[in-house]
C-alpha cells in the first residue's frame, strides 16, 4: 500500500472516530435530558406558573418560562429581521460591486457574529442604565436581536446570492430597478431559504441565557407587557439546577427537556423549509 493511499484511509478513519463522538455525545447529551427530565416532566410544570417555595420543591411549573423564552425569541426575530433583510440585500453584488465599505461590513459582522453573548447582556445593560428602563421583556428583545443579528445577515446574504442571476435579467428587460428586481423576484424566490435562516435565528435567540440575564431579568409571572421582567427557559434550568434539592433539580432537567423539545421543532421545520428550497430553486 502506497503511502498516499494509506494516508487517505487514515483520514477516512479520523473522519469516522469524529463522527462517531459527534453523534455519541449528541445521544449523551439528549439521553441524559430524557432520563432525568422525562419523569420530573408533569402537566403541571408546563401549564403553571411556579408557586410559593417553587425553588425548594414547592408546586408549579415552568409557564412563566415557556412564555417569556417565546416572546423573546418572536421579539427579537421579528426586530432582527428588519435590519437584517435591507443589510442583507444592500451587500449584494448588485449593490456593493465589490466595494470596500461592503468588505468592512462583512468583516464587522463577522466580529460581531463572534463576540459572547455575556458581552452582548453587558452592553444591554449600560444601555438599559442610560434610557432609564430597567429589566424588561423589551430590553431583552433589542439585546438578542443584536446577538442574532450577525446570523441572520451573513445567512441572508448567502441566501440571496445563491440564486441564479438570470432569474434577474426577465425583470431588467421590463424595466425594474434593481431594489425592484432584488426585492420581488429575487427574494420571492429565496423566501423559504430566509425562512430558514429566521428559524435557526430563533433557535439561537430561544436558546441564549447571558444576553437576558441582565436585561430581561427573571420573574414568576408572565410578562403583561414590553415593560415587565420576564423570564426565560435557560434561565429557569440555571436557577432550579443551583437548588440543593433533587426534586428540583430533575425538574431543571424537565425544564432542559422543553427547551430541547423547541429547539428540536424548530431543527425539523428548518430542515423541511430547507428541502422545499432546494427544489423551489431556479437552475
């Protein structure tokens, strides 16, 4: 055996060793959830709100969670979006032709794509400090709208740029203008692959705990409106986890196994949206 072909087999079996720990951890992480949440895991815990001494193995449950790890992840999806979609369309090449004000913003977004979210909580709360708001659903929704922002550009970007430019030329020859032709042919036909770049926003968003942690705050009640504290799925794992009780603890691992459940739904729908993109697409 050549010393080529032997170091391609080796390669192949280094490959496979990874694959193989990529998915045993994944079946760890996942088994472990199941194990220790699924029993812990009552129509209680998801339909109610916690009650007195919740956090020392009192009654209730999560709901107060389950709705405020929602709206914020809608929220800060919905806020993103917005400023992603025209950032996004404006760095198409159309646009940009390689200009270099569109390399520094990709290289901007780039750095923001990798600055932890802990940072991201810091600077939602100096900013809470000089508007005078305090913890609250709305300042947890601009905060994580700025640590998902980055995703939902870079991912837009691509999306919009995989598609064949001679879907563009029939909207030139009638006379379009190129946000004309960028807005209505080309996005309409990258619909179900911004979709899914919305989607695994949404599951980075609903997934987040620093970001919130000083900004949205944490309570036992759902929020009424933008102005109130709300809390969140991650932040309840953290805070029932930290509790010397087992009982508690398991029902941190239910808590853990919800959010998973979510995180799961939403993987599955992106992919589906994803398949119905690539058949969708113009050649």
């Amino acid at each position: 055996m050549g010393f080529a072909k032997l170091a391609d087999t080796a390669l192949m079996r280094i490959g496979q060793l990874c694959l193989f720990l990529m998915l045993l951890s994944l079946l760890l992480i996942v088994g472990i959830v199941v194990l220790r949440g699924a029993p812990a895991l009552t129509a209680e815990m998801i339909t109610q709100t916690p009650k007195g001494g919740f956090y020392l193995g009192g009654g209730g449950g999560v709901l107060n969670a389950i709705v405020g790890s929602l709206c914020l992840a809608f929220g800060a999806v919905i806020l993103a979006m917005v400023a992603a979609l025209p950032i996004a369309v404006v760095l198409q090449k159309e646009y940009s032709r390689g200009a270099e004000w569109a390399r520094i913003a990709r290289f901007a977004l780039d750095l923001l794509w990798g600055i932890p979210s802990i940072v991201y909580g810091a600077f939602g709360f100096l900013l809470m400090v000089w508007l005078g708001w305090g913890m609250s659903l709305g300042a947890g929704i601009v905060t994580l709208a700025l640590v998902i922002l980055p995703v939902m550009v870079r991912t837009m970007e691509e999306v919009l740029a995989s598609i064949p430019r001679s879907v563009m030329e029939p909207s030139f020859a009638l006379g379009a203008t190129r946000l004309e032709t960028i807005s209505m042919a080309i996005t309409r036909q990258a619909l179900p692959a911004l979709s899914v770049a919305c989607l695994l926003a949404f599951g980075r968003a609903i997934g987040d705990a620093a970001s919130v942690l000083f900004t949205a705050g944490y309570t036992d009640y759902i929020p009424g409106s933008l102005s109130e504290p709300a809390a969140s799925l991650p932040l309840a794992v953290f805070f029932q986890l930290g509790s010397p009780g087992k009982e508690v603890q398991d029902r941190a691992y239910a808590s853990a196994l919800i959010l998973l459940a979510v995180v799961l739904a939403i993987t599955l729908l992106a992919r589906r949206l994803g398949g119905r993109f690539e058949k969708s697409i113009i050649r």
